[in-house]
C-alpha cells in the first residue's frame, strides 16, 4: 500500500515538473514574441519615415534651379535679315529673324535674351562687316560687359567677319544682349545680306 503510494506521489510529481517546464518554454516564448513584435514596430516606423523622406527628396527635385524634362530645353538662333547703319552707341542689336526660340527666351523687340530658368548658358555670334566699315560690340550680361570685339574692314574693300563665345551662369531674369561699343570712333554698321551674315544664339548647358 506504501509503495503505491510513493508510487503516485512519484508520477504526481513528474507532472508537475514537466507542467512547470512546459509553461517556462511558454513564457519564453511569449518573451520572444513580444521582442520580435517592437523590432518590427521599430522597422515599420523606420519604413514609414523613409517613405517620408522619399517624399521630401521627390518635392525638392520638382523644385530645383534646373528642372528635368521638357523644361529644361532652352535654346535659340537667330540672325539680321537686313543691313543695319549708323547705330548708336549703347544701342542694342535687334536680331530679327528668329530660327529657334526654344523656352521662349529671346525677345525679337528687345534684342535680348531672358534667362526663362537659372543654369548654366552658353552664347555664341558672328557680326559681319563690309567694304570699308566697322563694327565694335559688347556682349552684356545684366549690366556687365563679359567681351569686346571688333569687326573692321575700315581701311580696305572686303568684308570683315569676328566670332565669339561666351559662358555664362544665369539666374531666372538674367539679361544678355548685344550692343554697340564706345570705346573708339567707328562706322558702326553691321550687314544682315551679302557675303556675310550676322547671327546671335545660346542654349541652356545645364
């Protein structure tokens, strides 16, 4: 009769054991879960601030100085249709006959060129002078004189043809033209026919 009795007290606690192991592996695992449910708490908040940083990185390229896409094609050419004489000194040529006008920037009344976005701008001309004229210009940004040059077939009869390029940043508004000089006495004639031809254009580099 003992021995049965120790034999269920034996068994009794054998099941308690096992019980108690069992609910610590639960416990265990409760503790687990809950950490692995704060990590991806903690990931999700971090997924949803990148998201948010997306956004902001999205908005301020719509906002930059040099926007993408069809924007961004600035360009135009144009030249003299006909001869222009006696022009006075400051004055700005008006390069009439307009080839290219991408970005609507160059302004046929004006003679000048409106930077419709701010970037990075190149600008190229010839001025053609004939027999026995002169031809002495400025190429203006804003208020400042980047180059001066000179077309001359003053002293001789045949035409004189000068180039140039300039390199410009512009801000949105920026002006650029060309315009005759003051520092020396000259004919100031530039020809739009013949056998040479007087030309003004640029483009949006970046």
């Amino acid at each position: 009769m003992l021995s049965s009795i120790f034999v269920c007290l034996a068994l009794q606690t054998a099941c308690f054991v096992s019980a108690n192991d069992n609910y610590q592996e639960v416990l265990q695992r409760l503790s687990n879960l809950e950490k692995e449910v704060s990590f991806l708490r903690e990931k999700l908040k971090s997924c949803q601030g990148g998201s948010q940083i997306s956004d902001v990185i999205d908005q301020s390229r719509k906002k930059r100085i040099v926007p993408q896409g069809q924007q961004s094609q600035v360009a135009f050419h144009a030249h003299l249709s006909q001869n222009q004489i006696n022009l006075g000194v400051h004055q700005a040529i008006h390069f009439d006959k307009v080839l290219l006008n991408e970005g609507n920037g160059y302004s046929v009344h004006a003679g000048e060129f409106v930077a419709p976005i701010s970037g990075l701008y190149v600008f190229a001309w010839s001025i053609a002078s004939g027999d026995r004229s002169c031809m002495k210009y400025e190429f203006v940004h804003n208020s400042a004189v980047l180059t001066y040059s000179i077309s001359d077939a003053h002293d001789h009869d045949d035409w004189a043809v000068s180039s140039g390029t300039a390199v410009t940043r512009m801000n949105s508004g920026d002006r650029v033209w060309i315009r005759v000089s003051d520092m020396l006495p000259c004919s100031h004639t530039i020809f739009g026919v013949g056998l040479g031809t007087s030309s003004f254009s640029g483009f949006l580099l970046h």
